[in-house]
C-alpha cells in the first residue's frame, strides 16, 4: 500500500458534511459513553482496578461471542459475561494479591473461550473482527435509547454511592471501622464496573476497553489536583476520545477503535508532559480524592 492508499484509508473526507447529520445518532452514543468511562475510570484508577477491567472485558468478549453463535443479541451477550465476571472478581477478589491471581485465571479463560465461539460462528467474518476491535458504526434511535438507559443506571448508580465508596476506596481499612459497608460498596461498582465495560466494547472492542475505562481518568490525574476537577477533566478526556474518533472514523475506512485509542493517548501524553512540568515547579499533579 502507497501513502496515498494509506491516507485515503485513514483520512478520506469526501462527502463528509453529508455523512455526518446521518450519524447524529452514533456521535451521541459516543458521548453517553465518554460519559460513562469517563466517571467509572475516575473509581477504576482509585481502586487500582486496571488489571480487573481486562479480565471483565475477556469474558464479556466471550458472552458477545457466545451470543453470536447462538444469534441472540450481541450486547445482550456481552453485559452478560461482563457482569458475571465483575460479581466473580468483587466476590473472590477481596486482597489485591488475591484480586490478581483470580483476574489472572479469568483472562485466559475468557479469551479461550471466546476464541472458540467464534471458530464455530460461520457467519460474517466483520461480525467476529467487531467483537475485538469496536463496531458502533450505526446506531438507531432505538439502540440509542437502550444504550442511553443502561447508562442512565450506572450513572445514578454512581451517584447514590459516590461519597461511601470514594472513602472506602481511599481507605477502606478506617472506612470499615467507621462502619462503611465496604465490600458491599465493592460489590455494587464490581457491577457497575462490569456494566461499563460492556458498554464500552462497542466503540474499542474487548482488546482495547482501557483506552476508555482507564487512559481518560490516568490522563486527568496527571495535571490536577483538585478531586473535582478530576472527575471533569476524566470525563471531557473521555468524550473527546469517543466522540472525536468517531468523526474522524467516518472519514476513513477503517474500525473505529484505532481513532478512539490514538486521541485518548495523545491526550494522555499531553497530560504527562505538562504533569511533568508542574511537578519540577513543586506543584502536587495527584490528587487526594477522598476530599471530595
């Protein structure tokens, strides 16, 4: 392939004023999810969960394969296994050492799995490469309202235990003394957690979940130390990612998730470097978030 082939793949604006109104639909699913990344990955970095949103996102890969072969749907399929695996980890995973060794297990388990549903799938071979890489190309507006109400129920339910679990996850040890319930606290973002991720396969597919789930929020906590700020800037990094690389998608011919996963690393580069330069000023870029 010659540059030319390369950028027309990648870059093709052509006709794009025309596209864009006919995906008004997909651009406001990608906002709901920055959204939704955006406040969970804010919880995922304090909780020191990065590793566990990999292994969630192997099994809810397998849920949406298992989904495929038997021609239910694909999403249906896909919080299923994200769910179960979240409640498996938040039940079994109560120690980080044990949290690892259990998330450890799940990942190849899942990914095997998935692998094999798909080998038995015989039906379009872009069905299975949406499963790895983001296929939220088309969305109609009743798509768009299941997706809007599934965010809706982990956005309040982030809301009605936002400040017990930000204690808990700052400290769960005095949050227990205190008489917080941390492990249902723990048990209830696992959920929460595990619904997000499902969520957001559908734009990065289940290889590169991170890039919404924990890039944005890594991102803000380079450059602010303000635990508000945090959650804000999480969240903007988020919809900028989605919702940017979903426009930039329309003008190439390849899967959404490479735009989606360069924008947040730009932006999460930008953030390190100008971390960076507040920390030589003597300036703290890491927040403590238990004051919010």
């Amino acid at each position: 392939m010659n540059w030319a082939d390369f950028s027309d793949a990648v870059f093709n604006f052509t006709n794009y004023g025309e596209l864009l109104p006919l995906f008004r639909d997909t651009l406001l699913a990608g906002a709901i999810l920055g959204l939704v990344g955006g406040l969970v990955g804010t919880f995922v970095m304090m909780r020191d969960l990065a590793f566990a949103v990999h292994g969630i996102a192997e099994l809810s890969f397998a849920g949406a394969a298992f989904a495929l072969l038997i021609g239910v749907d694909v999403i249906f399929g896909s919080l299923v296994g994200s769910i179960a695996a979240a409640l498996l980890l938040g039940v079994m995973g109560v120690r980080a050492r044990e949290k690892n060794s259990v998330i450890g297990v799940i990942m190849p388990f899942g990914l095997g799995l998935g692998i094999l549903f798909l080998s038995l799938y015989d039906g379009r071979s872009a069905n299975k490469f949406g499963l790895l890489t983001g296929q939220i190309v088309s969305v109609d507006s009743t798509q768009l309202s299941v997706l809007a109400g599934t965010a809706l129920v982990v956005v309040a339910g982030l809301a009605l235990i936002w400040r017990p679990l930000t204690f808990a996850s700052a400290d769960p040890d005095i949050a227990a003394a205190r008489g917080v319930p941390v492990r249902t606290l723990s048990l209830a973002f696992m959920f929460l957690l595990g619904i997000a991720v499902a969520l957001s396969i559908q734009v990065v597919g289940s290889l590169l979940v991170l890039a919404l789930l924990i890039t944005p929020a890594a991102a803000a906590l380079q450059v602010t130390a303000a635990p508000r700020m945090v959650v804000l800037l999480s969240v903007a990094f988020a919809m900028i990612s989605t919702v940017g690389g979903i426009m930039l998608a329309l003008g190439g011919s390849i899967p959404i998730s490479p735009y989606v996963t360069t924008l947040s690393f730009v932006i999460y580069l930008v953030c390190r470097v100008a971390g960076s330069w507040r920390r030589r000023r003597g300036w703290s870029a890491r927040p403590s978030l238990a004051a919010s």
